[in-house]
C-alpha cells in the first residue's frame, strides 16, 4: 500500500486542527485548575453556618424552614406594595430568587437584626454570593446606604 501525499492546503487545515485543538486543551486544564483552587479555598459546611430556605417573600427577604426571617444584606429590591411599588419588576426579583433558593441548602453570614427583628444577611449557595448574582443579574441594586456591610459589594460600580 503506497501512502497518498496530502496537498499543502490539507497539510495546513490538519495542522490548523491541532492547534485548536491543543489550545482549547490548554484552556480546559487552566479552567479545571482555577476551578479546583475556588472549591479548595471554599469553605465546607463545617465552617459556615447553613440554614434552608423555606421561601422568599419578595426579592431581599426569605424565611427558613425554622422560620428565621431573613433580610438580604447590601442590596434593595422593587417593591411589591405601597407608594413606590412597581410590581412586575418585584415579582420578577421574588420568582428568580425563589427559583435559586427555595427549598435549598445556603451558607449564612448573619450580620445583624433590623427594627422588624430579622436577620440581616448574607446568603451563598455554593461559591455564589446570592446578593452580588442579583445585583450582576439586573433584579437588585446596592443599598448605598448598607453597602459596607458586604466586601463583595465595594467592587462593583454603582
């Protein structure tokens, strides 16, 4: 059997084909190794309080199954009743977080108590800030006036 030469357009086109794909090999490892360092560095459930969310009243307030009422820290959402409520956003904010913590396992970062005696907090579920995601996502913004109270939130342009 005699062996076909390839063309030097074939010739290229393979060797095209290797370099893409020995770059997205490349690019799949530094992921992998950035990923692993996240999960590395996270702190496991032994280290950080976690509580399940039962629901979400509106788009900053949840309650747990043991019925801890919890104010979402550094952020404000629309409101659902009352002078300024602007409904279709709020019910918007309300269903995605329901849809990301309801019925879920969250780390919790108690800050404080407010005047209504609910907890003011942060959440997270797995490696993501629940307060930054809503505000990155569009249904939150920062409450200026609380801001301090969450690292996260000193990083990101008001």
């Amino acid at each position: 059997m005699s062996k076909k030469k390839l063309s030097s357009e074939q010739r290229f086109i393979k060797n095209l084909l290797i370099g893409f794909f020995i770059a997205l090999f490349i690019i799949f490892v530094i992921a992998m190794i950035a990923l692993s360092k996240t999960l590395i560095n996270y702190p496991n459930d032994q280290e950080s309080p976690s509580v399940i969310i039962k629901s979400c009243y509106d788009g900053d307030t949840c309650t747990t199954i043991q019925g801890e009422k919890i104010r979402l820290a550094c952020i404000d959402t629309p409101e659902l009743r009352g002078e300024k409520a602007d409904p279709i956003r709020a019910k918007a904010a309300k269903d995605y977080l329901n849809n990301l913590v309801a019925d879920s396992t969250v780390t919790i970062r108690r800050i404080t108590e407010d005047r209504y005696g609910r907890t003011i907090a942060e959440l997270s579920k797995g490696p993501i800030n629940i307060q930054e995601h809503l505000v990155k996502k569009g249904y939150a913004r920062i409450y200026e006036r609380y801001a301090t109270q969450c690292e996260w939130s000193k990083s990101i342009k008001l």
